[in-house]
C-alpha cells in the first residue's frame, strides 16, 4: 500500500518540483545552437524558456482547482501524458513556430507537477510536516539543475538539440511510473470540493488579504525572477561575453546548480534547529548581498570567474529560501491548498518569465543584462524580508 512518507514517496515529489527545472534547465545550453539552426539570433533562444513559463503560468490556474475537486492523482496523471506528447513534438518539428507551441504546451502540462507536489504536501497537515516535505523534495529537486544541463551538454555533442526533448519525454515516463509506484491519493473524497468561479473567487479574494500567503508568495516570485534570466540568457552572456562554447555552459551551469543544492540543504537540516523564520531571513541577506555585488558588476568588465561568484551566491539564496517561502505562504491556505498553489504558481511563473524577457530584451552581448535583472531580484527579496519578516 502507498504511503506519504518515505524515501521514495520524498523523491517522487522532488521530481515532480523537478518538472520546471528539468524542462527548463536541459535547454540552458542548447538555446543558441536551437536559435541557429533555425536562423534565428542567439537571443531568440530565450523564447524556449519564456513561451515555457507562459504556458506553465496558464497550467497553474488550471491543476490546482481541478485536483481539489477531482483529487491530485487523476489531473497529475492526465497532465504527464500531455507533457510527454508535447516533447515528442518539439523533437520532430521542423518549423520554429511550431517548436515554441510545442514548448507552450509542454509548459501548460508541466505545470501539474510543482503545484501538485505544493498541494500533496499540504495535505499532510501543514507546519512543520509540510516545511519539512517541501524542503526535503527540494533537495531531491536539487539534482536536475545539477545533471540537466550536463545532460544537455552530452547531447549537442553526440547527437543535436532535438536529442534534449526525447530526453524530456523518457522523463516525463519516468514521473509517471514514479507517482503510480509511490505515491498515495492525499485528498479523499469528501474533502473535495466542485470548482466554480465564485467559489475561487471567494477564496482568491481571501488569499488576496493574507499577509503571509503574500508575502510567501511575493518571495517565490521574486526569487525566480532572478532566477530565469539566468536560464533564459546565461549561455548567451557566457558564449557572447566570453566566449565559452554552448557545450561547455553546462559543466559551468552545474556548479550553480551545486549552490542550490547546498542551499535547499542548509533550509532542510536547519529550519528544524534554528526556525524557519531564521533560515528565510539568512537566505533574504545573502540574496541581497549578492543582488548589490551583481549591480556593481554591471558597472565594471569583471572576468567570468568573478561575475560567477555573484551568480553562485543568487542561485545559493534561491534554494535557501524557495521552499521554505512556499510552505510559510500555503500555511494559511487549509482545505484551498490546491487553489493557493495554483495561485502562487501562476503568479511565480508569468513572474519570472518577465525575467527571461527582461535579460533578453536588455541584452547587448555583454554581461551587463544579467546583472541588472538577477541584481534587482536580490535587492527586492532584501526588502520585501523586512517588510513581511513577521510573516515569514
């Protein structure tokens, strides 16, 4: 019989929190090669990362309301299929239209994954229980920023970019498997409710003057900004600035993701010691620090090795604070978790692929855009902790 506990039912969330970073994080390296071989400039190849989160931002508002009325099982195992359909697409596509619909939908489908591990993970009870689930599948989430990349890498090497797709398709089976294996229905049937406008309505409006949902939510938002010009726009700095091959971004990119590992780590072993409250705010002075430091690079022609520094001290914050700001925002949410997760998915998502476009739209083939959007990113969690540090 399946359990919500364990080390198993743990990794199976981590992948589902996974379903952004895996997706995203595998075409860091290939955005340029991807822009070239369909004639486009480098810059274009952000559009991967953005037309994703576009679309991960409308699947939000859709999985959360559905499983609260269905259960979380049957929209998550609806949703994968799709996922897995939609990267099957954008492997076989010749047309670069097509590829960015294809990544659309892919985003739409892959947004059941992080807003139904958020709302497995509420259903537990909340507290400390839920704190305790969501950062220790972020840890586990920690290993696909880590190996997407290489991953992505090997590839372009060894074969081309469409090879990163059919990647995603074997692991969008592989989530699949995982959640039939390990991972029990959390919300029974009498706990469910029917979805209409008026009744999310009346809960959004309630969320809407919850001062630690927003406040949780704000962080989440704000923290990803920062985090997907990095996604959307490092290789092309790196290759452009620098001159590093696509190829070798993604054994560069891993020692980012190593810092967030280490990050979403030090929220798991520490808040049950220190405090949560504790940990937000360690993880709110660091973003800061790094957020200033980036700004005077910008100021500057720094080398690589220095403007990484600043980028690794960001990524390190953002695995500090991403769980922990969630669980503290969905705390208030109760028998809506599903709703609230949408909510704050939605609004993180449409959130930070303004940050994708931003890097992109500031880009002049120097580092400077990066540092500007990741810069501010780090600045705001600073303020926004002060204001709300009640709260967090």
């Amino acid at each position: 019989m399946k359990r919500a506990e364990g080390a198993a039912f743990v990794a199976t969330l981590g992948a589902l929190l996974a379903m952004t970073a895996a997706s995203n994080d595998i075409m860091v390296p290939a955005q340029p090669p991807i822009a070239r071989a369909f004639g486009m400039p480098e810059a274009a190849g952000a559009a991967m990362v953005g037309m994703f989160s576009v679309g991960f931002g409308f699947g939000l508002a859709v999985w959360g309301p559905l499983s609260d009325r269905f259960g979380r099982l049957p929209p998550l195992y609806a949703a994968a299929a799709g996922y897995i359909l939609a990267g099957a697409v954008c492997a076989l596509t010749d047309s670069f239209g097509v590829l960015l619909a294809g990544r659309f939908v892919q985003g739409f489908m892959g947004g059941v994954g992080p807003t139904l591990a958020r709302a497995i993970s509420r259903d537990l009870g909340g507290g400390a229980r839920t704190a305790q689930a969501l950062s220790a599948a972020t840890v586990v989430q920690g290993a696909a920023p880590v190996f997407a990349p290489l991953l992505a890498s090997g590839l372009l090497v060894a074969a081309d970019w469409r090879g990163i797709f059919w990647a995603l398709v074997v692991f969008g089976l592989a989530v699949i498997l995982s959640v039939m294996l390990f991972v029990p229905e959390t919300l029974p049937p009498e706990k469910r409710e029917a979805p209409s406008i008026r009744q999310m309505g009346r809960e959004t409006r309630v969320l809407m003057v919850t001062p630690g949902f927003l406040y949780g939510t704000a962080m989440v938002m704000t923290v990803f900004f920062g985090y997907m010009a990095l996604l959307g726009m490092g290789a092309a700095v790196t290759e452009s600035a620098y001159g590093l091959p696509p190829e070798w971004f993604g054994p560069l990119f891993a020692v980012n993701s190593v810092a967030y590992v280490l990050g979403a780590l030090a929220a798991n072993r520490l808040a049950g010691r220190f405090g949560v409250s504790t940990i937000i705010r360690a993880g709110a002075l660091t973003a800061g620090a790094s957020g200033v430091f980036l700004l005077a690079l910008s100021a500057v022609a720094p080398p690589l090795i220095v403007l990484w520094t600043g980028v690794v001290i960001y990524v390190f914050a953002f695995g500090t604070l991403l769980a922990l700001c969630a669980a503290r925002g969905l705390e208030p949410a109760g028998a809506v978790a599903g709703t609230a997760a949408s909510i704050m998915g939605l609004a993180q998502t449409l959130f930070s692929a303004a940050g994708a476009f931003a890097a992109a739209g500031l880009f002049d083939g120097s580092h400077r855009s990066l540092c500007w959007v990741m810069g501010v990113s780090g600045v705001m969690l600073l303020v926004l902790w002060a204001k709300g540090r009640r709260y967090l």
